[in-house]
C-alpha cells in the first residue's frame, strides 16, 4: 500500500459508504475469525471496528479476507 490515502479508489469509496451509512458488516479474517459491528473509520493501514458494546478493534487490512454487510 502507498503512503497516500486514496480516497478514489473503489474500495476505500466503499467503505467510506458503510461509515456514512452506519451499517453493521461482517469482516471475515485470514486467520477464520469474524468480526461483527460497524467501521468507524479507515486509514492507509487499518480499519476500526465497533462491535455491539461500542469496544474497538482495529483490523489491519491485509488480515481481511472480505467485509459485507451483516444480513438481519
């Protein structure tokens, strides 16, 4: 990845949708884990998480194998 956040790119336009639209994603791991809870925000590197009791976790991108959004 580039030092420059590139805000143009499909894939950042995307994401950038589900923090505007607080919408509650499926973040699937390499190692088989599934994070659950909605992106607060997203840089060159990571993404933050907030799960269902507000706690962080942040999610280097390059441990990302998908991200959709959660059905109900």
């Amino acid at each position: 990845m580039g030092d420059d956040f590139d805000a143009n790119l499909p894939s950042v336009r995307q994401v950038q949708t589900l923090i505007k639209d607080n919408t509650e994603v499926e973040v699937k791991l390499v190692t088989s884990d599934l994070v659950v809870g909605k992106v607060r925000w997203q840089d060159n590197n990571c993404l933050c998480i907030l799960d269902h009791y507000d706690q962080p976790t942040i999610v280097w991108k390059q441990s990302i194998v998908f991200i959709k959004p959660k059905v109900s």
